[in-house]
C-alpha cells in the first residue's frame, strides 16, 4: 500500500472569525481543567507521587496550570527496565504514526502552551502544526532509520509540542522505547501528549513519562548503563555535560551511547546595503522577539552595514516600540511573558551589561502586569567582542553592530561558539555566493528571517547554485557539516 506525500499542516487564519471562536472556545475549555494532578507514566501505570512539580501560567502567577508528579532516582530506574523490558517486543512492531488525533486537539494544544508556555495565539498555533508535521515526517521516514535502540528523550520548554513530539515519534516509529524526562515549566502539555498516545493505541511501556529535577533524574538516566541513546534539545551548558556524562562506560554497559544534543544559538541576522530594508527591518523584528527571543533560532545580533545603519536602526525601532506585551492569552499580543522568574532574572542581567556595552534605545525594563514581562529591548553601537555580542540571552534583546562591508559583516556574524541559524538580506549575488560559502551556519536563510525551519521543508527566496563541494566548519564545538537552504 502505498504512503500519501507529506504535507505540512496548514496554519490558523485568526483573521477569520470562526477560527477566532474555535480558538476561544478550546482556551475555556483549558481552562475548566486548571490546577488538576497529572502523574508520572510508568509501564502504564500511573505513579502519584509526594513531591510535586507545579506548573504556573507565566501571563498571571497566581494561576496554576497543573502539578505533575516529580520522579526521582527510584523511579528512574523503574522507568528505563520498564523501556527495556518494552523494548524486547516493541522492537518488532512497526507501527504508524497517527495525527490525525493530534489534528483533531489542534485548538486544544495550542490552548495549552498559550497558558503554560506564555505563547501567543500565532506561535502556539505553530507549535502545534509542527506537532503534526513531526508525527506524519516521521511516519513516512521511519522506512530509511538504522537499527532500534532504547533511548532516553530530552526536550525543552520552549517548543513543549513540536521539539517534544518529534523527538519522541522518530524513535518510536523506528522500535526503540523511551523514557521522555521533559523540562518541568511545560510538564502539564506533555502529560497531555501522554494521553493522546493512549488514545492512538501506544502499548503500554513504549514511552514511560518521567518528569523530574535535571540534576537527579537527568544525569541519572544519562548515566545509566541500560541506556543506550540520548536525544537532547536544550542549553549549551547542559549538552555538554550530558555529552561528557555519556561518554563515560557504566559498569555493566555493553555498547557506546550516542548522543544527539541541540545546543541553543546566537544567531545573526546581516543586512547589505543592496537590500530589502522595509523586509529586513520587519523580519528582524519577528526573529528577534517572537516568543521573546526564546527560541535558539532567534535573531539576537543585527550585522549591518554602514551605509544603511542608521536608516535600519530607526525602522527596527520604530517596529519594536509597536509591540504590544501582554498576557498570552490574547489574540493582539506580539509578545507574552517569558518562561519562569529564573529566566527574567538572567534576561534583566544581560540588560544590565548591555547598558554597560551599547547604547539602549527601547525597552531595558520590566513590562507591567502580574506576570513575567519584559519589554522588547534593543541596544545599538554594540562592539562584536561584547558579551551581549557573544553569549546566548535567550530573551528578547537585540544588539546591533555595524560592519565596514560585507566581507567585515560575515566575520562578525562568524565570531561567535554557536553555529545554528543565520540570515542574510541582500540583492548581490555575488554576496549572497560569498555567505553561502562563509556564513558557517547549520540552517542558511537568504531575504528570509532565520527562525521557523519547519519538517521536511527548504524555503529560500533568492535560490543559487549549490556548491561543487561541502564547507567545513572550524570551530570544534559545531559539527563538521551544515546544510543551507536551497531551492
């Protein structure tokens, strides 16, 4: 029998008023289920637990979205023999992914992260599409994956749908068993995630649920000599001890582990002086603040050339002080609280040495309302060797460097550890062939912001010839090769 094509799933048009009732209507019904207990998920066994994990609605404190059973080292162990012991008849199943679930709990989902993630209507709604992009891509590629294997999953927070179905479906689909320990901020929408498994007929034990602190149940799973496969998406700090941590023979292991980590970004997005100016401004703005910044896509350096610095640098502002924070909750929001108060308090400290590095020109402060708001801040004149420059903020600030040229904008948009997304507005070809070659990224955009990279997808405007050879990247911490986006 043959497989349909993949397609993506398409996103919400909340100009249209039905959609915008279908979406309200999915918000109260989240609402009506506020501040339930959700348990670990365990060999299909709900496991209640003393020690809770409570989940607060970033757009107002005083709300609580759910408490989730926190696992413990114990319950660890409890959860990869349950994984193992799956394992020896799941390997055999080749099952199909089913979306149709997931599609039919689109508004739902969405609902969710808008209330536990801070997300507005449109990123929620992108969050979940992805979701089902990930479950159909993973469905139709699961043909061409190499040989099972038990794996320990690790999502983060901040795509609490998208990063945490794909990862979980692709080892799945390919006969491997998991034990998903996700980051506690967004623990309530994957306990719901957990329900739709049921629902779509997951035995029990294929994917064991086992939220926790990172320092206990994380480094334990990561260590244990039963696993065999770790998948990571989260911060530079965190992969690297994972990566170390499993690198390290356990007594009784029998294979080496291997490790996938995404490791956050400090992305740069250059504009020439032969560009699109009204779009570059425009689309700076959405990849530095959409979400916050909290995404490891997100612009945080604009690189741009001196003779249309200033001319950008006006507009950019002009833009960002048009954002509207507010709870996430509702539709007109351009940006919503970020995540929990640890990551004010590190987003208010880098504001600080920004002041020190750059000069402010909007925002710098707290946004008001009960709730973890920041306003949009953007600072200008900031010299590349500055730390607000080279070090990942994951907030919504924005530095802006001036470069002499082109050839001085890509050394910039290069000086940094992190090698993830980059984008470069131009109508030189010969610049935008010089940045194919140089601007050593992993996702490449040309006249195209450098956030949403969606599955199975290659969008570039201003396609060019693909090089007769790869690119290698020097710094150690990046892989050895990078795609770019070509048509």
């Amino acid at each position: 029998m043959g497989v349909t094509p993949f397609r993506k799933e398409p996103l919400t048009d909340f100009s249209q008023g039905l959609n915008r009732a279908a979406f309200e209507a999915a918000l109260s019904r989240v609402e009506n289920q506020l501040g339930r207990d959700y348990p670990l998920i365990i060999g299909g066994e709900e496991v209640f637990t003393e020690k809770k994990i409570s989940s607060i609605n970033p757009s107002q404190l005083d709300q609580v979205i759910g408490y989730v059973a926190r696992g413990d080292k114990d319950l660890a162990e409890k959860a990869i023999q349950a994984a193992v012991h799956t394992f020896e008849s799941w390997k055999r199943v080749a099952p199909e992914a089913r979306a149709d679930i997931l599609r039919r709990r689109k508004h739902q989902f969405s609902a969710w992260m808008v209330l536990e993630a801070g997300k507005s209507w449109v990123e929620a709604d992108a969050d979940t599409a992805e979701a089902i992009d990930f479950l159909e891509y993973y469905g139709r590629e699961m043909i061409r994956l190499a040989q099972p294997v038990p794996r320990i999953v690790i999502p983060p927070w901040n795509f609490p749908l998208a990063i945490m179905v794909g990862l979980t479906v692709s080892s799945i689909v390919a006969g491997n068993t998991v034990v998903l320990k996700l980051a506690s901020n967004t623990s309530v929408i994957a306990a719901q995630f957990m329900k739709i498994l049921n629902e779509a007929g997951l035995p029990e034990g294929v994917v064991n649920f086992l939220p926790g602190p990172g320092g206990e149940v994380g480094e334990y799973l990561v260590q244990h000599s039963l696993a065999r496969y770790i998948s990571f998406t989260g911060s530079r700090e965190v992969g690297l001890r994972i990566n170390e941590l499993a690198a390290k023979t356990a007594p009784g292991q029998k294979w080496i582990k291997r490790v996938i980590a995404e490791m956050g970004g400090k992305n740069s997005i250059i504009v020439d002086r032969e560009a699109d100016l009204e779009q570059a401004a425009a689309e700076i703005v959405r990849s530095a603040f959409g979400f916050c910044g909290q995404k490891c896509s997100a612009c945080s350096k604009a690189i741009i050339h001196k003779d249309v610095y200033d001319t950008m640098l006006e507009k950019v502002t002009r833009l960002t002080q048009q954002l509207k924070v507010a709870p996430a909750r509702n539709l007109e929001i351009d940006m919503g609280p970020v995540v929990d108060e640890r990551a004010v308090e590190k987003i208010m400290d880098y504001i600080e040495i920004g002041k020190k590095e750059g000069r402010l020109v909007t925002g710098g402060g707290r946004g008001k309302g009960n709730g973890y708001f920041i306003q949009p801040t953007l600072f200008a004149d900031v010299d590349p060797e500055a730390r607000i420059c080279k070090e990942e903020i994951f907030g919504p600030v924005l530095a802006f460097v001036k470069a002499k040229d082109f050839d001085h904008a890509l050394a910039i948009a290069n000086n940094t550890e992190y090698g993830l997304t980059g984008s470069v507005y131009s109508r030189n070809r010969s610049h935008l062939e010089k940045a194919r070659d140089q601007f050593h990224v992993g996702n490449l955009y040309f006249n195209r912001k450098c956030t949403g990279a969606p599955p199975a997808a290659s969008t570039c405007p201003a396609p060019i010839p693909k090089p007769a050879a790869p690119t290698t990247c020097s710094n150690s911490l990046r892989p050895n090769w990078y795609r770019k986006c070509f048509d």
